[in-house]
C-alpha cells in the first residue's frame, strides 16, 4: 500500500505526516492489513479481526491528529510496528488480535 492509498483510506490520519519516511514504511509493510482494517462501529459490543487492526495500527495516528501524542512518539511507533510487521507479518498479525476475536463484528442491542 502507497501513502496516498493509505491517506485516501483513513482520513483521520495526519495529512502532516505524508512524506514522513516511517510512514511510507509502515504503508508498504503493513499494506495487506491496512487493507483489511476498519473502524468499529459505534454500536460494536464485540470486535472481529479488521476492527482491532484499526484500533492498533490507525488509531495511534489519530491520537497524533488529536495532540495526545508527540510527532517524534508517534514516528518512532510507527518504524516498530513495520519493523514488527517486516519481521514476520503472520505473527505480527496475531499479535494484534485478542484470544477471542469475534468472527465478526457484533452489534449491541438497538443497532442496526
């Protein structure tokens, strides 16, 4: 996955972040996930695989976006997770999933 795909994929991220290196990085190597990734719904009660691929590679940028983290943090978290993920990306994969992913997203009562 390219910068520009990732960026047009996940708004929230940090347009600040674009030709940062790290980030190119972590598109390219963590690529097949990203692809899979996606935000939870607000009415999730139980998590499947591309939700927490989302809560752990995207949401740490969006908690750059927000100020809750510094830009130097954010990079440095970014060039471990690829470095993780260029390592050995099945293991990389499983070590962002709970024991009991859900099989799919599950709604709460009331969502649609």
């Amino acid at each position: 996955m390219t910068v520009e795909e990732l960026l047009a994929r996940f708004p929230e991220i940090p347009r600040d972040l674009r030709d940062e290196p790290a980030l190119a990085e972590f598109a390219a190597v963590c690529g097949p996930l990203l692809a899979q990734a996606r935000k939870p719904s607000n009415c999730a009660v139980s998590y499947d695989a591309a939700n927490h691929y989302y809560l752990k590679l995207i949401v740490p940028l969006g908690i750059y976006g927000y100020g809750l983290a510094s830009r130097e943090e954010t990079l440095a978290e970014l060039t471990t997770l690829a470095a993780r993920a260029r390592a050995d990306l099945q293991a990389f994969a499983a070590s962002l999933l709970p024991a009991d992913v859900a099989a799919r997203e599950v709604h709460g009562p009331g969502c649609g």
